[in-house]
C-alpha cells in the first residue's frame, strides 16, 4: 500500500509506503517507507523492517511507568488547537475526555 500525506488537499509532504506478506493468515507487516518530501523536495526518510512479528495483546509489563504519579500532565491539554486535531483525526475517546460544556 502506498498513501501521502498532504497540506490543502494536493502539496505531498510524506509518501508512505507500507508492505505485507499475504501468503500467511493473517497477513503480518513486513517493511514500511517514510520519505519526507515538502514540496516536492525529497528531505529525508525512514525505513521499518519486522522480521518477527507476532500477533496479541502487549504484555503489561510494558505500560508500567516509573513515577507515574509525580508526572503532571501538559496545561495545555485542552487547548482549543489540540481539540481541533483530535476532532479532525475522529480520537472520540480523548477529544471526550478533555471536552468542556
């Protein structure tokens, strides 16, 4: 699969481009591409490779945040700009959570 990411519905700021292996059931993530490409202008990239992938829940053990607690969120969580792209991107749970009446 192949998509781009654009500013005003036609300048391509990235070119993504994301492989599968179909032959197994079901299909698993193989290799993806990010070119960086602001208008027009190749800036650079990134390249993902998985040569393991397994399917399932993460282990918990991988969310346990030392400090959780002492860690105080962002004041700018529910800034007007941070609603309007959870809005756009439809994170209904998290435009939620910070929403005001």
């Amino acid at each position: 699969w192949r998509w781009n990411q654009t500013i005003l519905g036609v300048i391509v700021m990235q070119v993504t481009t994301f492989y599968v292996d179909s032959s197994v059931t079901p299909a698993v993530p193989v290799f993806a591409s990010n070119q960086m490409t602001p208008f027009g202008e190749d800036i650079g990239g990134t390249n993902s490779t998985w040569t393991n992938w397994e399917y399932g829940v993460p282990k918990a053990e991988l969310f346990n945040f030392q400090d959780k607690a002492n860690c105080p969120e962002a004041n700018n969580c529910n800034s007007n700009q941070n609603q309007a792209r959870r809005a756009r991107q439809q994170l209904i749970q998290t435009f939620a959570k910070y929403h005001q009446m």
